[in-house]
C-alpha cells in the first residue's frame, strides 16, 4: 500500500501539463494532421483531448461537431463522416445529382438540402447557406434542412442564428434529437452547462437509443471533472453500438481518472483493437502502468507512441518514466531533445534533477535556476536547487534556497503537495499533515491533494487519519458511479 501512495504522488508531475495553451495547440494540430489524411477516429481522439483541458475550445467544438454521427443521410455530419474513408479532403466526389427537369429541381428541398450539404463539406459555408434557405422555402417543414442552415452559421461562428435555426428544427420533428444534440454543444460552447445538460437530456428523451447522446452526456460530467458520473454514459454507449470506438478511450480515461488503472488497461487495449495505431492509446498505457510501478512496460508503451507519431509531448513522458525508473543518462537525453522546443520550467527542472542524480551539480544548478527564471512561485524549484549546494557543502546557499522554498505562498494544488514533501523530508510531519489539510481547505473538490493526504498518513502509520481520508475520498468522489457492465465485442 505505501509504494501505491508514493506513486500517486508522483502521478501529479507525470500528467500535469507544461503549460495549458501550448498543449492545446499542439493536440489541436495533431487532430488537424489525422483528419487532413482521412483519420477521423484519431482527430477525434485529440479533440477530446483539447476539451479535458480546455471544455470550452472554440475551434475544438466546432470541429468536433462537423465529425459527429447524425440521425439521417442528409444530415451535414453523416456526410462529414465520410471523410474518414477518403486519403483526402479533395477526393471527395460531388454528389451524382439525378437528371430532372428545371421544374421539379425549382420544387425539390432535398435537392437544395443536399446541394448545401456539398458546399457545406467543401467548407463553402456561404453558399450552403443560401442553398440550405432555398430547401426550407419549399418546404417548409423540411426539419433536417433547417438544422443543417443552423450548422452553417455555426461553422461561420453565428451562434444566434445556429440556435435560432436548431430550435426550429426541434419544432417541427418531435422524433429527431439531432438538433437537440447541436443545441446541447453550442450551449457548451457558450459555457452555459445547465442548458448543456438540459438539452442532452431532451435528445434522450426524443430518442433513448442513441448512442451518441450518450456519449456525449459522458463527455457532460467529463468537462465537469465528475468521472464517476460519465462512466455508466459511456457503458451506455458502448453497450448501444459496440462497433463506435469514442467511448471506448473516453472510458479508459474516466477509469485512469478514477484510479481504476487495471480497467483502464483492458478498456485501452479493447479500443486498439478498433484503432492499432492510435499513438494516444499507447500513451494512455504508458500513464497506466507507470502508476502501477511497472516502468518496463510502460516505457515499451510510451515508445510504441513515439514510434508512430514522433512529437515531443511523448518523449517527456519517456524522460519523466525513465528518471523515475533509475534511468537517469537516457531520461536526460531525451530531455535535452526536447528543450530547444519546450523551453518550460518543468524540463529544465527534470533536467537538473537528471544531473543532480548523475552528481554533476553545476549544471544541476544551473537548470534549475532556468527553471526559477520561467516560474518564480514554485517551492520545489529552490529545495531541489538546495539539495545541489547541499552536495557540494555550500551550507550558506543551502539555507538560502531553504527558506525561501518554505517562504512560497502556495496557489495551485501541486504547490500545497510539493510543500507536504518538503516538510516531511525535513522532519517536520505535522506541518506536512497541515499543508494537505490547508490545501484540502482551500481547493476542497481537488482530488490529488486527499490522495497526497492519503499517502501521508500511510506513510505516518496514522490509521484514523488514513480511514477518515479514505472515507472522504469515497464519499466526495466515486459516490455517485452506476455499476454498468458490457462486453467487448467488435
């Protein structure tokens, strides 16, 4: 039990991210490139990944709409589907229009529906619009040539006439929850999450068997951080369509996400099955099986991940798997690959931890204090700094660096943990007890910090403090989960 504590204090500097808006625009292009080559299933992977770190990414929720699976052949996103089987976005062929007279194509909505469907999928949004008004002004109740003008202004960012034209889609079809779904997103996008929710819930209502309304209800509590709550969506899903790989890895993440790390392996290796070469996926394993101790196979995942998509986001992971591993010399090449690109002060600090295993102390202290240059707020940056002059019995900089550790105001939750760490290696246990507990009071809902408290009282063989914890965590966290199963199957 006491590794597992230790490790899941070590989990916080494995997935936390260098910084946030980098990171998003990386995956973001990453998507952008899979879906440029006709893998829609690998862009949907990355663009879930934006959301988990940013719910509100405007670029990202677009193009997550123009993927998604909609209720009827002429729905504009039933034809963006298409894409993924095409090598590119310029082989796709126009649509074979059947020869007709002038008159019955002057009277024909479906015609003009999907005249706007094509323009639509060549991103001509303008004149999917106008071809789109013209179905609609035949017919007026053609619900499915009102929800595709809804997303044309949508994709042109006008979201009061892409609600307008959503609602009216809903208002004609009773049966059809695809413009609730839409509304649903766009209400996301606006950050308004009741409305998010409510309209979810209407397209169950309209329609209890779809399996993406599902998932995206499991995307709902996702965005919220209630992992707990989106696992029995995304079984739902999966029990609905075993053949629709989203949720697969939406499920191995709330499973990661919720500490359930030998579900989140089978989860993971059942979606590869649907998806071999999903670099994400691997990378996913390479998190799971880190935490569980087991750095050989997860550095022969995390590898497999860089063997088929070669970004520098994997080989940090390689570098922090591979320090934590002993592997010191191997982490710190990797890392020194990485720095021309990611100038962070997370690598500089893993690099002068590196050196600092390795007993090569001036350039220890000399990239941990790059790190400091780039964040001045982070304790763990001046006690490992300590630790090199402690080394070379600088004892006068060793006190220096300190104090001023343990003079840092914590913000982020990781401050209030690095500073537990730091008080306990020093000896002082109660004010390492206190700063989870000031950290708990402070970010209440912020799991790691019951987790770092947790792994404390472990380590202080406190057993009413480790229940109580424990309790907690059960209570505030994994209360709320439905036990669903289903069965692999493709």
């Amino acid at each position: 039990m006491k590794r597992l504590g230790i490790l899941l204090i070590l989990l916080v500097s494995l997935i936390a991210p260098c910084c946030a808006n980098e990171l998003v625009d990386d995956y973001f292009d990453i998507a952008q490139n899979y879906l440029e080559v006709g893998d829609t299933t690998r862009a949907l992977e990355y663009i879930d990944y934006v959301l988990m770190i940013n719910p509100r990414c405007t670029k990202a929720l677009q193009l997550k709409t123009r993927l998604l699976p909609q209720e009827s052949n002429d729905d504009l996103s039933r034809a963006a589907m298409t894409i993924s089987k095409q090598k590119n976005l310029s082989d796709l062929a126009i649509l074979d229009i059947p020869k007709t007279d002038k008159l019955k194509i002057e009277n024909n909505s479906d015609y003009y529906n999907k005249q706007g469907k094509q323009f639509y999928i060549n991103e001509e949004y303008d004149s999917a619009i106008q071809s789109f008004f013209r179905a609609v002004s035949v017919d007026n109740k053609n619900y499915i040539a009102y929800n595709n003008l809804g997303m044309a202004y949508w994709m042109k960012n006008n979201l009061y006439s892409a609600e307008k034209y959503f609602k009216k889609a809903a208002s004609i079809s009773k049966t059809y929850p695809q413009p609730y779904i839409n509304l649903a997103l766009l209400y996301k996008q606006r950050g308004d999450l009741d409305k998010q929710y409510s309209y979810l819930k209407k397209a169950l209502d309209v329609n209890p068997t779809n399996y993406w309304t599902y998932y995206l209800l499991g995307d709902y509590y996702t965005s919220i951080d209630d992992y707990p709550a989106s696992i029995p969506y995304y079984v739902d899903a999966i029990n609905l369509n075993s053949n629709f790989a989203p949720p697969y890895l939406a499920l191995a993440i709330a499973d990661f996400k919720t500490d359930k790390y030998e579900q989140s392996i089978t989860t993971l290796k059942n979606y590869i099955e649907f998806n071999p070469n999903s670099d994400f996926a691997y990378s996913m394993l390479a998190k799971n099986y880190y935490i569980l101790g087991d750095y050989l196979t997860a550095k022969k995942y995390i590898k497999t991940a860089i063997r088929l998509n070669p970004t520098n986001i994997y080989r940090l992971e390689l570098a922090k798997i591979e320090y934590n591993a002993g592997q010191y010399s191997n982490a710190l090449l990797n890392l020194q690959i990485i720095e021309p690109e990611y100038q962070y002060p997370e690598i500089y600090n893993y690099i002068g931890l590196c050196n600092l295993a390795l007993r090569r102390y001036e350039l220890a202290i000399i990239n941990f204090n790059k790190a400091i240059v780039l964040d001045n707020k982070r304790a763990i940056y001046y006690y490992n700094l300590a630790q090199c002059y402690k080394q070379i019995d600088d004892k006068n900089n060793y006190v220096k660096y300190m104090n001023t550790a343990l003079q840092v105001t914590p913000v982020l939750y990781q401050d209030y943990i690095d500073l537990s760490c730091i008080y306990y290696n020093t000896g002082k246990v109660n004010l390492a007890v206190k700063m989870l507990q000031d950290g708990i009071q402070a970010i209440p809902n912020n799991k790691p910090l019951y987790l770092a408290l947790l792994n404390l009282y472990d380590r202080l063989d406190d057993q009413a403090g480790y229940n109580y914890i424990k309790s907690e965590i059960e209570s505030r966290f994994n209360s709320d989960e439905k036990k669903k199963t289903f069965k692999f199957t493709k």
